[in-house]
C-alpha cells in the first residue's frame, strides 16, 4: 500500500496537466466532470489508504531510500492524522467542484478546464503537504498550494478588488513561507537532516545542557510563523477576511474548511516531530505561546465576526475564531485535546463550507452579501434559510452536530477559564450568523440603519454566474445539505470518534489512549453556547443596535486596513511577540 501514497499528489497534478494541455478542446461540461472524477478518485484512495495505515505507511519517492542510515530521497508519511487531513482535502474539493458545476460566467474561450484545473493543483498541494515527511518538502507543497490559492482568489481578474485581494494574500504568505525557509535552512544546518523525525533526533544529540539554544529557538520561531500565517491566527490573520471578500465562493469552501485548518495541522505535526525532545523548545514554552496566540485569535474573531455586516468577511471572521479555538486545544499538548481538535476540525469543515455556499447561493440570486441591504429579501429561499441556520447551529456547537463533539471533547482538555473562552466564542460567531438568518431569510426585525464609514456592506458585488440566478441550481442546495449531514454524522455515527482519536493518538502521543464520547458536561455547555447565541441574535435582530461599531471596537477594524504594509508591520509583531513568549526556555534551562 505504501507505494500508493505518490498517488495522492500525482494523480491531481495530473489530472491538472492534461486538462491545461486539451483544456482548448474540451466542451466546459467534459472539462468539468474530468476534474469531478480526477478529484473524486484521488478522494477514494485516500480513504483505501487511511483504512491500511495502521501501522504508518512510509515510501521514498522514486525509490531514494536511506543507505546507511543517510537519505537525500523525498519522505512521505501516511498515518492517521496526515491521510485523514488527505481524505478531507479531496472530499471538500470534490464537493466545491460539484458546488461550481456551470456555475461561473463562462470561461474564455476554449479555456474551459482552468478553474477545475487549478482546483486540483489546489487539492495536489494540500495533500502533498499533509502527507510530507521531511521539512523541506512540506515547504514544497506549501508554496505550490500557495501559489495556486492566490491565483484562485484573484480568479476574476477584470475586477480590481479581487486582484488586490490576492495580491495581499500572495505577499503576506510568501513572507511567512521565507520565514518558514529560513527555519528549515537553520535546522538543517544544526543537524544536517531534513526529515522531520531525523531532525528532532539531531536536536537532540546537539543539545546543550539538555535545553536549546538561541539558533533552535530561531529556527522554531520561524518555521511557526510561516505555519501560523497560513493558519490566519493574530496577528497573521489579517490577509483572509480580505482574501475570502473577493475570492470566488467554491475557494472559499477550501480556503476556510481545510487550508487554514492545514496550517495548525503543520504546527501540530512539527512540534511533535522536531522541537518535542530535550533538543527542541520546553512544552511549557511551547503551551504559553501556542495557547496565549490562540486565546487572542479566537477573541479578536469573535468580537470582529459580530460586528460585520458583509457576509462572507463575517464568516472568515468565523473561521479565525474558531482557528483560535484549535490553536489553543493542540497547545495543550494533551492526548485528548488533539482528539477533540480532530473532530472539531471535521464538523467545522463541513459546517463552513456548507455556509459559504448558502452566502454564495444569495451572491447569485441578489447580487449582494450585505446583511442590511438583503433584509427579508430570501423569504422564497427556505431550503438555502434552513440550511443556513443549520450551519449557524453547527458553529454554535449544538449536539448531535461533529463540532459539539469535539468542542466538548477538548473543553474538557483544556478545562477551567478556556471552556468560558470556547463557549463564548462559539456563542457570538453562531448568534452572528443566526442574526442574519432572521433578517435575511425571515425579514424579522427593523432593518438596521445605514452603514457607517469606515464599514464594508458588500452591497454591490458582482454575482459570479453569467446572470444573477432565477432558479438555484440543485448542485448549490445539494451541497450543502451533504456537508452538514456529514459534519452531524462525525458526531453519530458509531466507533467514528473512537477511531479518529486511535490515529490521532498513534502518530501524536505514541499511542497514549485517550476517551471519546459524549458527556453530560459536554452536552449542557453545546447546549449553553446554542442558547447563549440564540439570545445573543433575537437581541440583535429585535433591537438593532446604532450603525457604527462601539468605541471598544474600532480600533480592531481599523487594523484590518486593506494596506499591505501595515500587515507586513503586525506580521513582524506577531513573530517578535512568538518569539518572546517561547524565549524562557532558552534563558531559564
């Protein structure tokens, strides 16, 4: 089975290849369900791979095996964690594929296989990256997923938000990948190795006193800060909101529902491998840095996801909320915490996709993701309303849905004034989107006054199919409605938990068994964070608050600027303030 695991990226890129090269050829509908089945099949062998991987699965590309214990050859790892992130990948991709099914005005001519052909490059690239053993690699399949991500969200290249958009994306990540460059660049000339588990080894036969140094804690501020900024977590985080305004609506179906996602998975995956060992940074270090920058990610999200009117910016806001909530529970460092982060991860995946979608189904229908402006204007859309509300539910935690599960799960990990910070972020991002259900599928409430200056409404973007919608097509409901089915059955289905937290624990805490179910305190806080944003909409919607946002709140929204120079400062900032909180180790011994 191991030979099989090249495939995983190779089959996509592939697929990719041939639909650039007989793309001018092709009907749109054959380009299309060539990269449904590309995506698809690559989506089944994950899933044959993810069943055989216990235990791990490891292949040498090309047949460059070690000799002598010494290696230049490219490492692939399939275990349960990195085939599982590979099983999402080509799942979500699948899913926006189909979503986007004629869904775009028609591509210019006799270029019919463009956007599933950068879709699978997409999906090529985060799959090569989930599976990569060694550093270097990893770095690779970084960029490449990178790279195709910025061309994806400038897609629309007539319109000059969406090119400036992904020009911010493009700088601020290729900063963070340089810094993750040079991370790489120090470990590998401290140990001489760049697979992962090699250079942890190497650490730690190099260390000195049994602490690290000054260059190790270098190398781990740097490689954290690439992984970081892709995990959009504060203050890197302020390239998505612009990036998911103007990106096209399947991208941001990946962009939210894994790739970010990818990004704490690479810091959970690095630290473990290469700085977990008397060689590489304490695990007190680690947990203040990781916890404290989590802590502030899911605050920040929270207060600026209520305070957005522009749908789509409102759920990326979501998203570095709840990245928040993941970053805290993986810098626990705890076995159950990582299971209750993997499933977290699973039902949020499903749930945020499935919003997307329903913000695009209202982009096509009215031309608008302006909460205001759209007020009572979706009565007809019940389907796309219920659907809506569901993922609200979802976001908010509500059992039986997976989110409520793993957020239970990892509450109980974390424990004391964290559990306040999980429901109440859970709480404020669902009312968030609860409130828009009311007023925009409902018509409940007075509408809101005008907006003030400095906010963003989204009232005049352009619907992304040739015409603004009469009839939703089936596929933009279909959807949906299968991504929150799945995200509930991550919390239903029978042995499904207990099975993610066996691979989690095999490849995280050496097989360290850790419990999965539900609990009655699990359950009542789902419930209490589900109630607490019911209340927090009905309020909002009953009782429409002045335009502007309070006092309190400006500053935060002024950050958020659009002006890539002041991003590059604030990533600047948050590499120093990593590096602060993780330097006791190397002083303190």
């Amino acid at each position: 089975m191991h030979h099989l695991l090249p495939l995983l990226v190779a089959v996509p890129l592939l697929g990719a290849a041939l639909l650039i090269a007989t793309g001018r050829r092709l009907p749109r509908v054959v380009a299309e369900a060539a990269g449904c089945a590309v995506s698809g099949g690559t989506a089944v062998l994950a899933v044959v791979l993810l069943l055989n991987s216990s235990p791990p699965l490891v292949e040498w590309a090309g047949g460059w095996v070690p000799v002598g214990g010494e290696s230049v050859g490219i490492v692939l790892t399939g275990d349960g964690p990195g085939l599982g992130m590979a099983v999402l990948v080509s799942l979500l991709t699948l899913a926006a594929l189909v979503y986007s099914w004629h869904y775009f005005d028609e591509p210019p001519r006799r270029h019919a296989g463009s956007f599933p052909a950068l879709m699978l490059l997409f999906q090529g690239g985060m799959c090569g990256f989930a599976i990569a053993g060694d550093l270097f690699n990893a770095f690779v399949f970084f960029e490449l997923m990178s790279v195709v991500a910025y061309a994806l969200t400038g897609y629309r290249i007539d319109d000059p938000k969406a090119v400036q958009g992904a020009v911010t994306f493009g700088v601020i990540n290729s900063l963070g990948a340089y810094a993750m460059l040079m991370g790489i660049g120090l470990l590998y000339a401290r140990t001489g190795e760049l697979g992962m588990t090699k250079i942890g080894r190497g650490l730690d036969t190099a260390a000195t006193h049994g602490r690290p140094d000054a260059l190790v804690l270098a190398a781990f501020v740097l490689v954290m800060t690439g992984l970081l900024v892709k995990a959009a977590t504060a203050p890197f985080h302020f390239w998505l909101p612009d990036a998911h305004a103007v990106a096209p609506t399947p991208v941001c179906m990946l962009l939210s529902g894994v790739m970010v996602e990818l990004g704490v998975f690479g810091a959970w995956r690095v630290y473990g491998t290469v700085f977990s060992g008397p060689g590489g940074i304490p695990s007190a270090d680690v947990e203040r840095a990781l916890v404290v920058l989590g802590a502030v990610t899911a605050a920040v999200g929270a207060a600026m996801c209520w305070y957005q009117r522009h749908i789509k910016r409102m759920l990326a806001y979501s998203t570095i909320a709840h990245t928040g909530l993941f970053l805290v529970g993986v810098g626990t460092l705890t076995p159950e915490a990582d299971d209750g982060v993997a499933l977290y991860v699973l039902g949020h995946a499903g749930v945020k996709a499935a919003l997307f979608a329903c913000a695009g189904i209202l982009l096509d229908r009215y031309g608008s993701v302006d909460e205001h402006a759209l007020h009572g204007r979706a009565r007809r859309l019940r389907t796309v309303g219920v659907l809506f509300t569901l993922g609200a539910l979802g976001l908010a935690g509500l059992p039986p849905f997976g989110t409520a599960l793993g957020k239970s799960v990892t509450e109980e990990a974390v424990g004391g004034p964290l559990t306040v910070l999980y429901v109440a972020a859970s709480a404020v991002t669902a009312g968030a989107v609860l409130r828009v259900a009311a007023r925009v599928f409902l018509g409940l409430g007075p509408r809101p006054e005008d907006a003030a200056e400095d906010e963003t409404t989204g009232a005049e973007e352009r619907p992304e199919t040739r015409g603004r919608l009469r009839r939703v097509p089936d596929t933009m409901t279909a959807v949906p409605a299968v991504l929150l089915a799945a995200a509930v059955a991550v919390g239903l289905v029978p042995g499904f938990a207990d099975a993610v937290a066996r691979a989690a624990n095999e490849a995280g805490s050496g097989g360290a068994a850790a419990a999965v179910e539900w609990t009655p305190a699990g359950i009542l806080l789902g419930l209490l964070s589900t109630l607490l944003a019911v209340g927090l909409a009905a309020r909002a919607v009953a009782r429409p608050g002045p335009a502007a946002a309070p006092g309190w709140v400006r500053p935060l929204r002024r950050l958020q600027s659009g002006h890539v120079g002041d991003y590059v400062a604030w990533l600047l900032l948050g590499t120093t303030l990593l590096g602060a909180l993780a330097l006791p180790g190397v002083l303190g011994g």
